[in-house]
C-alpha cells in the first residue's frame, strides 16, 4: 500500500510537469514530445491501478501510433516563425496556466457532481483476467455504443479521405 | 518485486542478467553478420585479429569507446543525447518480458539465521500478464529513438531518414498487431508463459467440438497460423530495419540515414537497439509460432525433470531450465541467422513498393487472417451454437 502510494504521488507529479511543459515550451515539437511523456505517465498511471490491458492499449494507440504520427507531421513544418511568435512574457504564462487550472477545475467539478463513486463491486476481477472481463463486457452488455463508436470512426476516416480529396486539399491534381 | 531481500534482490539481479544478456549479444551478431555476408558472398570477411577474427569484436568496442564525440551545433543537444537511449531501451524492455525458460522453484533453506522461501523464479526479465500487449506497446516506442535522431542532429538526411523510418514504422505495426491476433485467439491467451505451455503438447484441436489428437506432431502454432507467421516475421523486418526495408538509413541516397551525425558509442547504442529488436523479433517467433523453450515430445518442462530425478526440486528445476534455456537460445539463434541471410540476399525496397506492401497486402492478408481464424475456432470450439 506504501510502495502503491509513493509511486502513485510520484506519477501525479511528473505527470502535472511534463503537461505543463506541453502548454509552456515555445517549440511545438517539444511539446508534442512531452505530451509522449505525458500519456507514457498515463499509462503507468493505469497499470498502477491494475488496469493492465488499458495501460498497454494506451502506450500502443496513443504514445506508439497517434503521437509518432504527431512528431512526425511537425518535422516536416517550417517551425522557426512559430517559435519566435510564441510569446514567452510573464503575464501571458500566468494567464495559461490560470486559463488551464480552470479548464481542470471545471472539467473536475463537472466529474464530481455527475459520478458517483460506486463501491467495489462483489466480484472484482482477478488482475491477470481483467483484459477477458473487458472485452467479455464491451461484446455484451456495451456492445452498442462500442458499435457505434467505431461506426463514428469510420466516418471521420472516410471524411478525411473526401476532404483531403477535394480542391486545394494535399492530393489535388490541378 | 518481491516479498523479502532475497526475492527482491534475486528478481533485481536477473533483469540486469538478461538486460546483458541482450547487449553482449550484440557484438557475436555483428561477429556473425560480417562473417555471414562474406561466406553468403565468396569473401573472406575479417579474420585476421584473433582466431577467426573473433577479437574483432573487442578491437571495434575499443574504437567506439575512444571516437571522437559530435555534437552537431545547431542541433538539439539534449535530443540528439536522448535519442540513442530512446532506441535502445524499448528493445531491452520487450526483451525482459519474454519468457526464456521454465521457472525455477527454490526449495525453503536456513541461511543467516533465517528461514527463507520456498521461491519460485520465473526465467525472464520480470513477469506482466499482458505480456503480448506490453511488447507490443513498448517496442512501438522505437520510433521516438530514430525520429530524435533525426531531428536533433539537424541534418537533411537524418531528417528524411527519420521521416521514411517513422512512417514505415507506423504502416507495418498494424500488420505486426494484426498478425498475432490469430495466436492469441487460438492460445486463448495473453500471457507467453500460457502460449509456450500450450504448445509442449501433442498437437490437439477440435474438429466440430470433437477433441482429435495428433502425436506425431507438436502443438506449435506455425500448423495453425502459417499466414500469420509469414506476416509477422516480415513486419518485424520492417520494425527493425533491416534489409530489405533498410529506407531510414539507405546508403545510397541519405549518406547514412537517421544516424549520419552520430559517431563513437551512440552510435553503438543505435546498433544495439536495432539487433535487439532482431532478438525481440527472433524470440517473439519462437514463443509464438516454435513452441517457445520446449522441443515436444523430447524436450518438455516435465520430460527433462525426469532426467534429473534423485536431486533437490531446487536442483532439478534449475537444471530444467538451463537445458530448455539451451533449447531456446537455439531456436533463437536460428532465426538470427535468418534474419542475417535475407539481409544479404534481397535487394532494398522502393519507398511505393514499400508502403504499397504494408498496406496493401501484408494488412489485408491480416485481417483476413484474423476474421478466418475468429470464424473457424467459432465453428470448430462451438459447432451448431453449442
């Protein structure tokens, strides 16, 4: 319980920083890259927790695929009128990070006056068998929004192909 | 870790153990990669520093200790430093997840003045339940080593190089994903140590809910899921980078790719991160689709005990895994030089032919390999909707 508690706060902590420095480094690069930071502490954050198969999707999904294509697509920006416009005075830090504690008391607020916190159900999963009780439960009893969930992302995908297809859009002929 | 010193301390000791274990592999692969292309190509290779040219290996570590060090000016320091720590640990990482033999029990014992035990060791780095996932997840992370190379040596080449790597990256992971999830559906599982003790068995299977045994032939999951081997084994040539998908650092049109401003042991780091995740690929192979550390009917957890009956369980379960670490380490090392063979074989890629390869036939090819192996093990494990 110790051990859990010390590693907890300690994820808290480097997790608050390496967010904060996504909204304060000048170069957006760097910033993406502490975002990778960031949902790499997520994901330790979930294996704590014993969310194993979560933890291990995060890191795939996001921190392997998402962020890389992230990282990947800056690099390939012009940056440096980025960088320099970025401002980096005192007042507007201030004004970011009080911008930024309110999105995160809002969004808490929010949390807290809508979930409540349910007991531990009877039969919790043994860890080694969550990742079966998961998908056990999202194929029957979340099946529909699982369902449609995908359906939404097969839409933005073929979206994507339409818009990016259009005049002026990144494969255009002429 | 553990529930006292000694477990802690053990569990401690053999990560460090096998995390070496990886890195000293590195200089025998390049040993016999070098050898390999010259007798592949009618040479010689190098020969002349020790008996068959096997000091080599420390003549080329003492170059890389003492190369001058580089750093590009207009770079980024800390990235360009970050980047071949970057490459290097999500292949030590995965390495440590692997099972590589059956566990060792230590028998309760008196020592200090203390009781202690019994223990029970797994062979491998340390344990995670998820252990298909976490591989998966953590040598995904490789990318990050070549695309900071890249970008924090400010160097067009290293640039591109990172580019085309990052993309090749991203494009064949989805095959290399898709591609063990036949596995884990006929496994049932996503633990190695389950899939390897599945396969130390006669082949078995069920044909329309009736159990068929077949003993002339191991239970290994290449009979099952001969596609899904072939995917696998060409996405982790893709992961690695290793010819034929070689494009990151194509020494013909990007001087020498995402590490061109690299000199000395960072560069090394580099090399070693990119035969570590061969070993990765080798060992994932084998636990998948080989039958892991067993050989049926020969060469089982249970059969080798038997060899050392009248010992200790401390004694004979020890042994028992160094025998069937023997046997995977050869297994392994088979496909390593695999690995090394088609590298001198076949000719690099196109940058289309690439991309059209990872996505429009290895991800097609597995998916349908997925839906038809989901579809049969439905039919075969529940026919009639029993």
């Amino acid at each position: 319980m110790m051990m859990e508690a010390i590693a907890f706060y300690m994820l808290a902590g480097f997790l608050i920083f390496f967010s904060y420095k996504v909204i304060s480094v000048p170069n957006p690069l760097h910033s993406a890259l502490y975002l990778v930071l960031t949902m790499l502490g997520l994901a330790s954050a979930f294996f704590n927790l014993g969310a194993q198969f979560i933890a291990g999707v995060q890191v795939i999904v996001y921190a392997g695929a998402v962020m890389v294509l992230f990282v990947m697509v800056l690099m390939l920006f012009d940056l440096k009128t980025e960088i320099r416009s970025f401002s980096r005075g005192l007042i507007s830090g201030a004004l970011k990070v009080m911008s930024a504690a309110l999105i995160a008391g809002l969004a808490l607020g929010g949390a807290r006056s809508s979930v409540t916190v349910l007991d531990a159900p009877a039969g919790a999963a043994v860890p080694g068998d969550v990742t079966r009780q998961l998908g056990i439960l999202l194929y029957t009893k979340y099946l529909f929004a699982f369902e449609i969930l995908g359906i939404l992302l097969l839409a933005v995908a073929v979206g994507v192909v339409a818009v990016s297809r259009m005049k002026g859009g990144t494969h255009a002929r002429h | 870790m553990g529930i006292d010193v000694f477990e802690i301390g053990v569990n401690f000791v053999k990560m460090i153990a096998i995390f070496l274990m990886m890195v000293q592999i590195v200089p025998l692969l390049v040993w016999v990669e070098r050898r390999g292309s010259a007798y592949i190509q009618n040479r010689l290779g190098p020969n002349r520093v020790g008996p068959l040219g096997l000091m080599q290996l420390a003549a080329d570590a003492v170059k890389f200790l003492t190369k001058e060090e580089f750093v590009p000016k207009r770079g980024y320091p800390f990235l360009f430093y970050a980047a071949p720590v970057v490459a290097m640990v999500p292949a030590a990482l995965a390495f440590g997840a692997i099972p590589l033999s059956s566990p060792v029990m230590v028998e309760a014992f008196e020592w200090m003045g203390q009781h202690w035990g019994p223990y029970s060791f797994k062979f491998q780095g340390y344990e995670i339940g998820i252990g298909i996932v976490f591989v998966l997840g953590v040598s995904s992370l490789a990318a990050y080593g070549v695309l900071l190379a890249g970008y924090g040596s400010a160097n067009k080449y290293a640039l591109y190089g990172a580019l085309r790597a990052s993309a090749q990256t991203i494009s064949y992971e989805l095959a290399m994903g898709l591609s063990i999830v036949g596995v884990i559906l006929l496994f049932n599982s996503f633990n190695f140590a389950e899939i390897v003790g599945a396969q130390s068995a006669p082949m078995n299977f069920m044909l329309f809910g009736k159990k068929v045994e077949l003993a002339f032939l191991p239970n290994w999951g290449i009979f099952y899921q001969p596609l899904g081997a072939v995917l696998l084994f060409s996405a982790m040539f893709a992961e690695a980078n290793r010819l034929p998908f070689d494009l990151p650092e194509a020494e013909g049109e990007l001087v020498a790719g995402y590490h061109t401003e690299y000199s000395g042991f960072k560069f090394n780091m580099f090399f070693i991160g990119e035969y570590g995740h061969m070993l990765v690929a080798s060992a994932l192979m084998v636990t998948f689709f080989f039958g892991g550390y067993t050989l049926w009917p020969w060469l089982t957890p249970e059969t080798v005990a038997k060899w050392f009956t009248g010992m200790s369980l401390t004694q004979t379960s020890l042994l028992t895994a160094l025998v069937l670490h023997g046997v995977f380490l050869a297994k392994v090392v088979l496909f390593l030089w695999i690995f090394i063979w088609v590298r001198w074989t076949l000719p690099r890629f196109r940058y289309d032919q690439l991309m059209d390869l990872g996505w429009r036939t290895m991800l097609p090819w597995a998916l349908f390999n997925t839906i038809l192996t989901a579809v049969v093990i439905l039919i075969m494990r529940h026919p009639w909707g029993a």
